[in-house]
C-alpha cells in the first residue's frame, strides 16, 4: 500500500507540472485557436534564465520571479513577432508555425547555455515521511503553487472583467469584437498568461527534473497530451488531465516497466482522440466547435 | 557565332569539372598511401555532445580540443599539423552511425574516435570494420572490442568494474545485489557479467531495474529495489541519471550499502547527487583521486600534468571522462607517429601497445584484447563531503 501512495505521490508532483503546461495551452488556444507547440521551451527558458540569475548572485525566489518575467516578454514577444502578423491563421498553420519557433528557441538556448543539464536549487524545507511514504519539500511546493495558480487562472477567467473579455473572445470573436474587444490585445494576454504558465513549471520542476536546452521538447508533449485529454479549452480538465497523466505515467513505471513511462501520454492521446475527441473532462468542449 | 560561344561554355565547364576531379584524387591517394607528406593527419571524432551523454561529452570535445592546439603548436607530428574533426552524435546511435560514414567518406581522417557511451560505439562499430579504418572507443561496455580487428577502447571494460565491485561485496559478506541499470548500451550485458563474476565468490543479483539514460524520476525503481531487500545495491548509469538515482536511493530509504559504476566520474555528479553522494563505492580511474596518489604510482605524472592542462585551459578539473579522451588522444598520435596512416599499420601497431602509461590506466593491448586495462586500472573511491575519496 505505502509502494501505491509512494507512486502516486511522486506521479502528482510529476502531474501537476504537466497541468501547468496543460493550462499555457489551453489559454492560448481557447483565445485564438492557435496551438502553441513551443509552450514547452517556455518552461525550459524560465528554469534556465533563473539558473543565470543565481549564478549572478540573485536569491532564489527574485531570480524566479525575474524569469517569469523574461518568459512572459518573450511569449508576448513571439505572438507579436510571429503569430501576430499573419492574416489568416488557422490551426494548422499555427502548429506548423509554432514548431518553427520551438525549434528556433531551442537552437537559441543551446547556443547560449551549453548542451549540459542542470537543476536549480530547490525551495527550503526538509523532506517528510508520512507512514512510510516519503514526500520531498519541492513536491509539496509543486503541488502547492500549482494549485494556487490554477485557482488564480480559474477566478482570472471566470470573475475578472479582463478574463471574461478573453473567454468572449473564445466563445463569440464577432460579437466580442462587436462589444469593442480587440482580438489582437486578447491574443497578447493569453501569450502573456502562457508564457507565465509555463514558466511556472520550469522554475519548479528545474530542481526534480533539471534543465537543459531540450527538456521543454518532452515537457511540451506531455503538456500538450495532459490539455487535450480536457477538450484544449477547459482550464480544469487541464488541471485534471495533468494529474492524470502524471499519476498514469507513475503507477505504469512502477507496477509494469519503467520503460514505459514515455509511452503512457502517447497512447493515451491516441485513445482519447479515437474515442472522445472533445476531451475526457471537457465540460466546455461543445462551446468552440 | 551563338553556337561555337555555347559549345566554348561546354568546353570550358568540362574542363573545370575534370581540373576539379584531379584536385579532389589527389588528397585522397595521399591519405590511402601515405607517401604523399603534404597536408595533415586527420583524426575524426564522433561524441555525444549534446542529449543523454552531455555530461561525457562536452568535456571529451574540450579534452580533444586542447591536446590537438597542444601539439599543433609544437609542430604536430613529425612537422605535420594534426586536424582535429568533431562531430555531435546527439547521444543517439543513428546520428553516431551517420557521423562516422561522413568522417571516412568525406573528411577521409585517418583514424576514428569515439563514442563517449557504449550504444553510439556499437553504431560505429561494423562502419569501422568494413571500411575499414582503425578505431578508438571512449565507452565501457566490452562488447565494443570484443573480437573485433578494427576497435579499440580506453574506458575500463564493465567487467573490471564487476570485478572489484564483486570482490569488495564478497569481502563484507553481501551475498545478493539488486541493481538498477542504464537501459542503454551501457547497462547492456551487466546483469550477465554479475552472474559470471560473482557466482563463483557466492556474490549473486536477486532484482533487477532499469532507467532510460535521460530519465529524471527514480521512483518506481527505488521503490523496487528496496522491495527486494538485498544486502547491497548497485546502480549502474551515468551522469546526471546516476546522481538522480543515488538522490532517490536516499530520499526512499532504500537505507542499503549502495555501489556506483564508474560511470560517474565528474563533478556533474557529485553537484547532481550533492549529499546524497555520501558513502558510496565505486571503482574508479585514479584521475578523480589525483592528490590522494602516492608519489610512486606510475600514472602521478601523467594524471597531474594532465589535469593542469586542462585546468589552465577550462578553469575547472577534468572528469574521467575527459581522460577516456586524453588516451584514446594520445593512442592515436602514438600509432600515427610510429605507424603512420595505412589502416593495417596503425591497426596492428595499436595491438603492440605495451606499458602506455594515460589517465585511465596503464595499456598493454593485444590481438585479443583491444582494451588493454585490467581490475588494477581502477580503485575503490568513495565521496565525502562533495569529493572524491580514495577508500582507506
């Protein structure tokens, strides 16, 4: 019993980083319906930029907080310079875009930062053994902050009037534009939330899962996986598909073979698409199609 | 008059076309032959510079760097300038296969090194043979050398690793191991060395684990490790997915004597698994105890300077790694010194290798051993506060 909550424990703090990166996805497209494939380069940037930051000396919590910032001039930086400009985006356009740019960024962050991986320092706190199951302090701050930020990212869309003009964008673009939303400020906030998003993930899961200048590449797939089991444009279902995939991932590694693990997401996505392309926890799903 | 201009066109683009066939014919009958003394000796050098073997890689790239600038500025071998070309394999057996078919076709070098890990070597391993063209692996696994003419290798073989793991198990009395392995080429066949080393001194593995070498969560593994309750653990993996693994053995509890190949000789381990380091045993080259040697041992000398080197070039200590690269290097030069560029030359000269004192051991290779190292080449090493330390 305590081996399954050891799984499980370890598959949430893994989840609950797929579940921001799940949540980037979705609040850039349920805004513009633009599948931003370089969402997980976002993570990769943030856990590498506050690496730099402490190395110059800055404390921890400023340094992290520096990089959400970067990552987020660079998100809105990317949907100005790359997604802005075209005329008609499509879907697919914007996959085929956005895989330029992840690359790009990648080549970038390997020029700059070397191809070796490192982890950040992890936030304080001593590592706890609950009967038998031993939870490590950066898990509880995973968990923690995550949820704090995917309630904030809820109340942000459901009760804010700045939210509320995104999401009528998402549900109505015409009669949204009508009202005198521009859709091209909306898309930059959503870029800008994502990017924040994803950042997020990157600072927390550098000190576990280390970064290097490709580890947004398997982040960003399984982000992407853990968003389509809630239909791409639910917030919870991210949240919850995140966790999922984590928990999936975990108890596969344990109680089949670890080398599995990879393919858990993959198969899933495939099952999911085949069976309830609207997403497994979708309640919104009907609302975009 | 438009005619006869076409027809000079022709002639003249033919004509250029041949001149440049001839330009191209002539390097190349130099490098077969070797009787043609112009141009420079060309080594080719495929590593895993950037993926799962970043952390063995970029130092080997550095390592081959600096001795290549080194020896250029003392006029080469025998006044002919030595040219270093290195290719990235990406950690992947495809990329590593593809690196040494453009190394020999195109750059035609005269001898290969490489890889840094075990499963981009066997990729290069039947192109080498069937060039064929002399080769020298950095990597551990002997399957690398194992009957081949054409390979070589300048890490210790897994099976001296084994050897004194085994030897120091049996001597604490540990009668099963549970081992947690690279599920790449390294961790290939190690279970079976176990078996063949340990069986006869009652030393046997009771549970085995594996890990992708880029895995980053150990979980299930420890979990299952600790489960199988063994008298001593053994993980077997590189860096920075050993250092993580040795993190998880901690933060799980597995609470057993834990031995680590020496595949983590580098200071991305030690920063990787930080204090979790502490207590381990592994066997390994005696680079990372360099100023715990006695003055006597004859590798002090070479080890030293080495590290001085590349201290004042990089500002930071070589890993074994890098001294894979320093022999293999060194090897190289030796054979295209005294051998010079006929494959069957260097090939049978390398097999001569006898007493060649490096980083990673002292070599005496031969027709069927191409590894040239023996259990004495390493030593038990444990880490105590962040360093290395050889154990009493």
């Amino acid at each position: 019993m305590s081996d399954f909550l050891q799984f499980v424990v370890a598959g949430l703090s893994a989840g609950a980083v797929y579940a921001l990166v799940a949540m980037g996805f979705v609040a850039i497209f349920s805004v513009s319906g633009v599948i931003n494939l370089a969402q997980g380069e976002f993570a990769a940037i943030a856990g590498l930029s506050a690496l730099s930051f402490t190395d110059a000396g800055v404390p921890l919590p400023v340094a992290m907080l520096l990089a959400l910032l970067v990552v987020a001039v660079v998100a809105v930086l990317m949907q100005r310079l790359a997604i802005a400009p075209v005329r008609r985006m499509t879907t697919l356009v914007s996959i085929i875009l956005t895989l330029g740019v992840s690359t790009a960024l990648k080549a970038l962050l390997l020029l700059i930062y070397g191809p070796q991986g490192r982890g950040l320092a992890p936030l304080p706190g001593s590592d706890l053994v609950i009967g038998g199951v031993s939870v490590r302090a950066q898990e509880l701050w995973i968990l923690g902050i995550t949820a704090v930020v995917a309630v904030a990212v809820a109340v942000f869309y459901d009760r804010t009037v700045l939210g509320k003009a995104l999401r009528a964008c998402a549900e109505q673009p015409v009669a949204a534009r009508l009202v005198g939303i521009s859709p091209k400020a909306a898309a930059t906030v959503a870029f800008a939330v994502a990017g924040l998003l994803g950042a997020v993930a990157g600072v927390l899961a550098s000190p576990i899962q280390l970064t290097q200048w490709d580890s947004g590449l398997l982040l960003g797939l399984k982000g992407f996986v853990a968003a389509t089991l809630g239909g791409l444009v639910s917030i919870r279902g991210a949240v919850l598909g995140g966790l999922v995939l984590g928990v999936l991932e975990s108890l596969t590694a344990g109680y089949v073979d670890s080398g599995y693990r990879d393919a858990v997401a993959f198969v899933l996505l495939i099952v999911v698409l085949v069976a309830r392309p609207g997403g497994v926890f979708g309640r919104h799903a009907e609302a975009r199609v | 008059m438009f005619g006869s201009a076409k027809r000079l066109a022709a002639l003249l683009a033919a004509g250029a076309l041949l001149a440049a066939g001839c330009a191209e014919e002539q390097p190349a009958a130099g490098g077969q032959g070797g009787e043609a003394e112009a141009g420079p000796f060309k080594i080719g050098a495929v590593l895993d510079i950037t993926g799962a073997g970043a952390s063995l890689g970029v130092p080997e790239r550095d390592t081959l760097t600096l001795l290549t600038e080194e020896l250029n500025a003392q006029g080469g071998i025998d006044g002919r300038q030595v040219e270093m070309i290195i290719e990235d394999n990406a950690s992947t057996e495809d990329g590593a296969a593809r690196a040494a078919t453009k190394l020999i076709t195109e750059d035609q070098v005269d001898i290969l090194l490489g890889a840094s890990r075990t499963g981009p070597s066997l990729a290069m391993r039947p192109i080498a043979e069937s060039t064929p063209i002399p080769m020298i692996s950095l990597a551990a696994n002997a399957a690398i050398v194992n009957g081949s003419q054409w390979v070589f290798k300048t890490a210790q073989n897994d099976s001296v690793v084994i050897e004194n793991i085994v030897e120091d198990a049996a001597s604490k009395g540990y009668k099963t191991l549970a081992l947690a392995r690279d599920a790449s080429g390294f961790g290939e066949g190690v279970r079976e060395l176990f078996d063949e080393i340990g069986g006869p001194k009652g030393v046997s593995v009771i549970a085995v684990e594996s890990f992708a070498p880029d895995a980053t969560d150990f979980t299930a593994q420890m979990v299952n490790v600790r489960n199988a309750n063994a008298d001593a653990v053994v993980i077997w993996g590189i860096p920075p997915a050993a250092g993580l693994a040795q993190k998880a053995y901690v933060q799980l509890g597995v609470g057993k004597p834990v031995y680590q190949s020496h595949g983590i000789g580098n200071q991305v381990f030690l920063d990787t698994a930080a204090e979790a380091a502490d207590g381990l045993v592994a066997p390994l080259g005696r680079l990372v105890v360099a100023d715990q040697l006695p003055e006597d041992d004859p590798q002090k000398k070479v080890i030293t300077d080495f590290i001085a080197a590349y201290r004042g070039e990089y500002d930071a200590a070589p890993s074994t790694f890098a001294g894979h690269a320093y022999d293999g290097f060194q090897l190289a030069v030796d054979a295209l010194r005294n051998a010079g560029t006929e494959p069957e030359a260097v090939r049978s000269y390398l097999e001569g290798i006898d007493d060649f004192v490096g980083v990673s051991g002292t070599f005496s290779m031969s027709p069927e051993d191409h590894s040239g190292l023996t259990a004495d080449d390493l030593v038990l090493v444990t880490v105590a506060g962040g360093k290395f330390q050889l154990v009493p």
